[in-house]
C-alpha cells in the first residue's frame, strides 16, 4: 500500500502538486536532490532477502553526509535505542547495531525495499547525552521530516513491536480534526489527534 501511495506521488507530480512542495507551500521539493540531515543510518542491503524476518540482510552504519544531497526517509517513534558518545564511533564504523528493535529493523527494511540508501530516527542521529549535538541538531527536526521522501510512524511503546504490528485504526469518534495554519494564517490542511492507547 505505501509503495502504490509513494508510487502514485512520484510518477503523477502534475496531479499531486502539493505532494511536491513544503507545507508553506513557497518551495518545490526534489526528493532526489534533497539535502540530507547532518547524520542518517546509511542501510545497505548485503543480502537479497530483506524480507525474511529471520534474516537482516543489511549493514547498517551512521554516516556523517558533509552536505550531501539525496534521498532519505523517517521513522517517527517513541523512545527507543539511542546514539550516545559511548557507542557513536561504534555506530559509524557500522557495530553496535545488533540489539535494536524489532521497529528499528522493520524501518530499515522498508528502507532496503524501496531503494532508499538514507533513514533518519532522531534517537539515532543525534548524539543523546551530547547537550551541544542534540541543541544543534532538534531545532533541525522540522526540516528533517519535511524534505524526507516519506516518514514511517509507530505510536507504540514496546520494545517488541515491529512497525505495523498489532495496529488498529482509532475509532473515529474519539479523533480530533484540526485545522493547520501556515504562517500567514492561511489553512493549509489539517492534523489529525487521537487519545494514546
């Protein structure tokens, strides 16, 4: 369903013109000539079978872009594995991804199939015990998710829970629909709000 989504977004720009520009709606973006974020997860599939989920089939290293430009995609998640000064040589010489969660792994996975080299997760590329990186890089967020080419989301806590598991929609009458502003004051869409599980 998301490849079909992203598919019908990539191959009809002229149709979705708004799929294409920022939420302010003043810049176009080009999902291949994106700026990276300072630091995404590179993931590189060192098997063909990304699918089995008794097999990882990637290698997966912290890569500091220097400017690069490209395309990238987001996991937005609850707190979960975290970068810190401890394990950040580690991460970027590619060890010390062994334990991360079953999420983590499925986000990555996502990633491999469609063909996207970059993922960015917060907890992940931005060093969490380091007070001047993580200054520097949370006033960045916004960009970040905003240039992605799409963003996963996962509302579960469990450490246990793979990306799409056990999901089921709210019930409608126990969501919120509010309107999103630009700022000009113009509605340009609306968020949508529900009570956590």
């Amino acid at each position: 369903m998301i490849k079909d989504w992203w598919l019908s977004c990539e191959t009809n720009r002229q149709d979705h013109p708004r799929c294409s520009r920022t939420l302010s709606g003043r810049y176009i973006i080009d999902p291949t000539r994106t700026p990276l974020p300072n630091r995404c997860v590179r993931v590189t599939p060192i098997s063909a079978n990304v699918v089995d989920p008794n097999e990882f089939g990637l290698d997966l290293r912290l890569e500091e872009t220097q400017d690069s430009y490209g395309r990238y995609i987001c996991l937005s998640h609850t707190r979960q594995s975290s970068t810190t000064e401890s394990n950040y040589n580690d991460r970027l010489s590619g060890r010390r991804f062994d334990q991360l969660s079953p999420l983590f792994v499925h986000a990555f996975r996502v990633a491999a199939q469609f063909g996207i080299r970059y993922i960015w997760i917060d907890s992940l590329c931005i060093i969490q015990d380091n007070a001047g990186d993580w200054a520097q890089e949370s006033v960045k967020m916004g960009r970040y998710y905003q240039l992605a080419t799409f963003t996963l989301m996962s509302t579960f806590p469990l450490e246990d829970t793979a990306l799409f598991a056990g999901y089921s929609p709210p019930t409608p009458n126990k969501v919120v629909r509010l309107p999103y502003r630009d700022k000009t004051g113009v509605q340009r869409g609306h968020f949508y709000v529900y009570p956590p599980h």
